[in-house]
C-alpha cells in the first residue's frame, strides 16, 4: 500500500532499462550525513588487477585508475531488496547521483529476493565491461558466484548494508550497528512499559531473509529473554515476504490478542513496515497499553510516533549519507585505482522517539 504502481525508467547514459516507482523521493543530503563518515577519510592502497586482482587481493597489473580503456567507469548496481521503502530510495538516490558523477555510468539489476536472477544479470555485466559493482543490501549468504566472478575478473565490490561483519570480498561495506539498534529499541520498549520488562509479554517479528534484520532480531529476542520478559508465542514471528509485511505482522497480532486478550504488553520489530502493521492491529483492538518500536524512521512512522499512540520509537539510518559517502570513495578508486584501508564500517543509527520526533526530518 505505500508504494505506487511501477513504470519503466531510463536514466541517462544507461544502457539498461529496470522498474522503479513513480513516486521517486531525492531528498537534500542531511547535515549530518556530511560529517557522517569521517571514519571513513582512510588513507587508500593502489590495487592490483587482473584475474584475482581487486576484488581478491592477488596478482596482476597494477592500474592507474579504475576506468575502463573507453574511459568510461561502468558501475553495475544491484539491489534485491527494492521493494522495500529503503532500498527503493537509497538505489534510486547511488543511480541519479552516480549518473552526475565524471565519466560514470550506472545500471541498476532488481528483484524481490531473487538471487538466482541478479546473479544472472551481474554476471552479465561482469562480461560486458563493468568496472565496479555496487551491491545494494546484499546478503552475503547469497552472492558467493557474484563474489567469485568479480574477483576473478579484478573488478571490486562497493556495498551498501551488506552483512552485519567484515567480508574480505568487498572493498568497502558501509552500515549501520544492528547491535547499538537493537540495545536501543529494546531499551525504549523497557521505558515504554514503566522502566521494567521483567514478566512482560512481548511479541517479536523479524524477517530472516534480509540478514540485518535477522541480527538485529535476535539480539532483541536474547536481550528481551536476558531482562525477564516472555517472548510471545514462545518464539519470533517470521514474515514470509517484505511485501506484504504490515499485512502479515498484523495478522500475527490481531491473532494473538484474540487468543490472549490481556497476554501482550510489547511488540518489537524488525522493520518499520511491519512495525505499522502491529500498531493497526493494536488501534483496531482499542488497546492504549501496548507499545511498538521498529527501524527505519519512515515518515508514516513518525507520524505514528507523534500521536501518542502504540508507535513508541523507531531507529533512523541514513542511507542518503551513506550513499555520498560510498560514492567518494568509489570516485578515489576510478581516479586512481585505490581502494580503502578499512573495508567495513559500522554506524551509528539514531533513536527517534517522542522526545525528538518533531524536530527529525525523516528522508523516508
């Protein structure tokens, strides 16, 4: 319900046609995001490229720049995660500013979770010259053959929110800290219900396919067990699809409360999407005594947040930073062919709850 039908879009210099939705959403760089990323000003290496050269460290000839002999620097994006309100903003954000960028040109590869069909596509752009691959939400449990041909053919991988640790087959992966979200989501549905969750019963949803959310989740299951509340259902709900996640989780509550009427006092969620779901079902119970929390600082969700109602908090990461960050940093490598010292980079997210709700802008 929150996304428009889909058209055909064409940006410029592209070669490739992919869907995105009409209600495209660019928003300015937030202030912080320009300071965002000072721990990422590493000092880089040159690489060596070639069959096993960036992407996998071996040998080859070292390169002047990352372009390709056109002088064109071909990034091959991809994201299987479009369907969700982040990864369709933060894709569309990488595609129009690297298309602005010096001599780039950019193709996006999307699917619903379809690893079989990205891994196809990337493959292909692998063979047709891409300089650069942007791995958009990737799950690292998924693109060992992207991973492979890339290295095999020295081109290195650039990600965006791609695993919860290190992977030594991207050259940088730029995220957010699922244990700081999930200690401070936790935290605020303690001072939700009344400064303690001992004897508590809360309800917990994740979604194991998107494998930060499946962290965070089960740090938040552990925490929550770790502080005496009961987890109900006796274990995490699991939505089965992204896309019809507020209508799943939902379900799980309204199903729940029917059984338990006075048996839940807290919903903790992985995602936004279906933290709203939860708070439906919690509205349409007229129950005033259950709070939720999610990630991801949607604008419908601060609307939430700002009625006093079940949406108690939420965390805010931001993508668009992250973007113009990882941006710079391929810049560096198709300047000059060097890649970071560092290659994974955890951030902090912010917690958005009422106390600072109305002065947060969200870019979701």
């Amino acid at each position: 319900p929150h996304l428009a039908a889909p058209r055909t879009t064409q940006y410029p210099h592209q070669t490739k046609e992919f869907t995105m939705h009409a209600r495209t959403i660019l928003k300015p760089l937030a202030a912080a995001g320009v300071g965002l990323f000072a721990i990422a000003a590493l000092a880089g290496c040159s690489v060596d490229t070639g069959q096993g050269g960036a992407a996998a460290g071996g040998g080859g000839e070292t390169k002047e720049n990352g372009m390709g002999d056109d002088g064109v620097f071909k990034v091959a994006a991809f994201t299987a995660g479009y369907g969700t309100p982040g990864g369709k903003l933060t894709l569309d954000y990488f595609v129009e500013a690297g298309n602005e960028q010096e001599n780039w040109e950019v193709t996006l590869d999307t699917s619903e979770f379809n690893y079989d069909e990205i891994t196809t596509e990337i493959q292909n752009q692998i063979s047709g010259g891409a300089d650069a691959i942007l791995a958009g939400f990737p799950d690292p449990r998924q693109t060992a053959v992207i991973e492979q041909a890339a290295a095999d053919a020295g081109i290195p991988i650039f990600s965006i929110d791609g695993g919860v640790e290190p992977n030594d087959a991207y050259a940088v992966d730029v995220t957010f800290s699922q244990q700081q979200m999930a200690e401070e989501t936790v935290g605020a549905l303690e001072e939700a219900v009344g400064g303690s969750l001992e004897g508590k019963d809360v309800m917990v949803i994740g979604h194991d396919p998107h494998i930060g959310i499946q962290t965070r989740s089960n740090i938040a299951l552990d925490l929550l067990e770790e502080k005496g509340a009961s987890i109900a259902g006796g274990d995490m709900k699991q939505v089965l699809n992204p896309g019809t996640g507020r209508t799943e989780a939902l379900t799980f509550v309204q199903d729940y409360l029917q059984a338990n009427p006075d048996g839940l006092d807290a919903v903790w969620v992985g995602w936004d999407d279906g933290a709203l779901g939860a708070v439906k079902a919690i509205n349409e119970a007229g129950r005033d005594d259950i709070f939720v929390t999610g990630v991801d600082a949607l604008e419908e969700t601060t609307a939430e947040i700002k009625k006093d109602g079940p949406m108690y908090a939420s965390m805010a990461q931001d993508w668009i930073g992250v973007v113009d960050q990882v941006i710079d940093i391929m810049n560096d490598y198709r300047d000059s062919a060097t890649l970071p010292d560092e290659n994974f980079i955890d951030l902090p997210a912010e917690l958005i709850d009422r106390s600072n709700v109305d002065t947060f802008e969200p870019t979701l």
